[in-house]
C-alpha cells in the first residue's frame, strides 16, 4: 500500500449581488432547467447509446449548457441550532456531455465534476452570494494542456450562466 498527498492550489469565486436569495434561485432553477432535469439521474444510468444519450440530455438542457442535479440544503438542518442562519444551500449542475470533454483526459477530473455552487444569502439579508471553485483550478492537475483548456471552457460557461442569474 501507498499513500501520496499532493498539493495544489484552488481558486475561490464569488458572485455578489444585491437580488434576494429568492429571486437568485428561481433565475437558477430556470437556467439549470430544474423542472425538467427531474429524470435526469435515472437517465445517466440507463446506459442508451450515445446518440441517445446525448439528445436526451440536449432535450432536458432545454437549449442551456446545464442541468440541475440535486440539491443540498444546509440552512434547513442549521435551523436546528440558529433560526436566524442565512439561506445556504449548494447547488450540483452540470451537463455530462461537457464532463466527458474533461473526463477524456484524466478520470480524476470526477473529483469535482458535476460542479458544485453555494448560494448563500448575506446575513444583513442585503442580497447573495454565489461561491464556487474555478474548475480549472481544481480540475486541471499537472500540465495536461487539453484538460487544462477544457476546464477553462466550462470556467466560461459557468461565469456566463452565473452573470445571467446574477445581474440586475
């Protein structure tokens, strides 16, 4: 048996805006296709062929780069021990076709695929907060130049859906 640790270096974004938590998660949930991205779990596991596969995913994506995949709630289970916590809850989304472009490359990419957003409402109430890791920055390990330009693909394509959401 071995064991190696390696390290690296992650980068942090946040999306700020003055919008309620509310209307940040209705404007998310329509770009993620939510209401349609109900089947999508069962449909990753149903093994049809490629074709299929991906017109099914175009189809739920509804002419969008992402599709919702679950949710976590956190400020739910916080309420247990402060009533006033904030909303916070992560978002998983992404789009398999899109994964595999990275995926191709290096299978430890799935770390961090689909990626993952925290929306969180400021505490003063005065807006939200969108946090995520840049994926090429926890993606991208080592020199692999193709991975490394996939993952700034999906950088951009997450920054176009998070300005979209955010802005006023």
């Amino acid at each position: 048996m071995s064991k190696t640790i390696a390290s690296f270096t992650a980068q942090l974004v946040t999306f700020t805006t003055p919008l309620p938590v509310s209307e940040v998660l209705h404007r998310l949930d329509k770009e993620v296709n939510r209401e349609q991205s109900t089947g999508l779990i069962p449909f990753l596991k149903s093994g049809v062929p490629k074709e299929t596969f991906e017109e099914g995913l175009k189809k739920m994506a509804n002419g969008n780069d992402f599709l919702f995949f679950f949710q976590t709630n956190h400020s739910v289970w916080m309420k247990t021990y402060n009533e006033n916590v904030p909303t916070a809850i992560v978002y998983t989304i992404g789009n398999p076709v899109i994964a595999e472009t990275m995926l191709r490359h290096d299978l430890r990419a799935s770390l961090n695929i689909p990626p993952r957003l925290l929306i969180l409402e400021k505490a003063d109430r005065s807006g939200t907060d969108i946090v995520y890791h840049l994926p090429s920055s926890v993606m991208a390990l080592g020199d692999n130049t193709e991975l490394k330009a996939a993952a700034q693909i999906l950088d951009d394509k997450v920054e176009q859906l998070l300005t979209k959401v955010t802005m006023l």
